[in-house]
C-alpha cells in the first residue's frame, strides 16, 4: 500500500498522542497505592507501547528511507 507523506505524518501524529495518553496511564497506575491490582492493565498499556513505538518507527523509515 501506498500512503502519501500527508498521510503517514498524520497517522504518526495520532500515535503519538496515544503514546503520550498510554505513558500518561501507565505513570498513574504504577502510583496507585496498590498497583499490582492493576497489573493486567499495566501489562496491556506496555505491550501497546511497545507495539505503536515499533509503527512509529516504521512510519519514520517510510517517510525518511535514506537515514
């Protein structure tokens, strides 16, 4: 598939504000006073993390291929 760079920049922009949401939330859970409570939580919003870093990645190879 082919995306313009209007496009992928987008696309780049909304992941960030998910991966700056996800930080946002896996900062207040670990201050939670008991936060193994919340370990599934914590688990699903780093394996999120780690899955939309690695978009982000590919998205900046796509749009800047020789660096």
């Amino acid at each position: 598939m082919d995306y313009s760079a209007t496009e992928l920049t987008e696309a780049k922009r909304q992941i960030d504000s998910i991966l700056h949401k996800l930080h946002e939330t896996v900062t207040t859970l670990e201050a939670k006073e008991s936060p193994e409570r919340y370990k599934s939580q914590l688990s699903l919003a780093k394996r999120r993390i780690q899955a939309l870093t690695i978009a982000v990645e590919l998205i900046e190879a796509q749009l800047h291929p020789d660096t």
